[in-house]
C-alpha cells in the first residue's frame, strides 16, 4: 500500500509539474515534460563534432526511423531494406516472443549499424506495476541484449508511450533515457501499405522520430516509398542517438520533437 501510494503521488506530481514546462499528453495521465532533440543539440558544447556517424543534424535536416515491439517474422526483411536503401534505424525490441526468439537477428542489426534499443520484456504498461516489476520489465531485455550484442542498451520506449516520474526515476537508477514519438502511422489499425505511408508523409517534419511496428503485414512493405519519399524532400535519416548528436540522452529524461 505504500508504494501504490508514493507512486500515486510521484504521478500527480508529474502532472502538475509538467504544466509549467514542455508537455506531451498521454494516455491515463498525463503531461510529461519532454526534451526535443534540437535542444540537446543546442546545448551541447559548440563547435564539438558529432559524435555519431557523419551527419550533423544541426545542418542537415534530419529524421529518425524507429521499429518497436521486434524482432519478428518480417525483421529479416526490413533490414534487407534498409541496406540496400543505406538507412540507419533504432530498433526498441520487446524481449519476451521476440528477442528469446529471434536471437541472430538482434545481432544481425546491431551488426549492420542500427540502434538496438529496449520496449521492455513483456509490454507491460511500466504506470500499472509495481517497481520491482518495472524494474525486471526493463533488466531482462537490457542483459540479453548486450549478451547479444556487447552493448547494453541505453534508450528505452515505454509501452504506449505511458511514463511519469516513477519511471524516470527507476530509469535514471538503471542508465536508460526514454524515446517518445512525433509520428505515427498507427499501422497497429491497417494493413493499407498506402495508407501508412501516407500517414507517415503527412506527419513528418524535421528532427521527426516515426514509430512503426515490424510486427504487423503492412508496415515492412510501405518501408521502400517511405524511405523515398522522404529522401526526396531533402531528409537524411539518422538513428536516435545521432539526431541528438552532438548531445547526448540523459538517463531519466524523456525525449520527443
């Protein structure tokens, strides 16, 4: 009953906190202060190189594609697309029917370049549970990873995106940031390849973070004119870390254009 209370109050704290400052509304609660990734970039030291790849996104008009809840069936696949199409990603893998059973894909992207990144074990809504139990939601995906791969992830998305204070601090206390979203195709809801690239096209600015979903028919086939599409509007895409470079995510703060 005492931590059900302390997390009560962290969450109204949240709330009242971030009407002062830069929100975003979620679901079930709430406004949660966010960090856009210009702000990062600005106030990192000036003149400091980036520190990820090549691209600079203080110059280059940047946007970052994310994949949530795999690997999957259709993993394989996408990332045949984004070598051929020379695109980076971040990946923010489930661990639970996904990593445990697809194991040489999380090497395979880590291998080619992209982000390998946490959605925790079991999509466990993270402002529902315990804090032991967030803890483990986000341990387990974040130590199979890096026995993986040899990193171990520090960028996490909550499941629905729902965080408040609690989980910052919890995510603080284990070395994760969070990464929220500024585009979605909610591919969740058609199969339509059309229509979520059309979705995609219609949100998209610069510093744009897309969240798709590899898991569902739909999104690994609108991947190619997405990518297209966009490269012809001027966009470079570039994983999460690199659209904030040369800054760097802070362990316990949440992240969104």
């Amino acid at each position: 009953m005492h931590g059900t209370g302390r997390r009560l109050r962290r969450r109204a704290l949240a709330c009242a906190a971030a009407a002062a400052g830069l929100t975003l509304t979620l679901a079930g609660c709430a406004q949660v202060d966010t960090t856009a990734p210009s702000t990062v970039r600005a106030e990192a030291a000036h003149g400091a190189p980036a520190k990820f790849g090549t691209v600079d996104c203080r110059k280059a008009k940047c946007i970052a594609l994310t994949f949530d809840a795999g690997p999957s069936e259709n993993s394989a696949r996408l990332l045949d697309i984004l070598k051929e199409k020379k695109v980076p990603a971040t990946f923010f893998l489930l661990g639970k029917r996904h990593i445990e059973k697809y194991p040489e894909l999380v090497k395979r992207m880590a291998a080619e370049g992209h982000e390998v990144a946490s959605h925790t074990w079991d999509h466990k809504i993270l402002t529902k549970i315990s804090d032991k139990e967030i803890r483990e939601e986000l341990n387990r995906p974040n130590e199979v990873i890096e026995k993986l791969t040899g990193h171990k992830p520090t960028l996490m998305r909550p499941p629905q995106g729902r965080t408040d204070s609690n989980v910052h601090e919890i995510c603080k206390e284990l070395g994760l940031a969070e990464v929220l979203w500024s585009v979605t195709a909610k591919d969740y809801t058609t199969n339509d390849s059309a229509l979520i690239t059309q979705r995609v096209l219609d949100q998209s600015s610069r510093d744009g973070i897309i969240l798709l979903h590899d898991i569902y028919p739909g999104t690994v086939p609108a991947v190619p004119g997405i990518i297209d599409a966009l490269k012809q509007r001027g966009y470079v895409f570039v994983t999460v870390p690199q659209l904030l470079a040369p800054g760097k995510a802070e362990p316990g703060k949440v992240y969104r254009p």
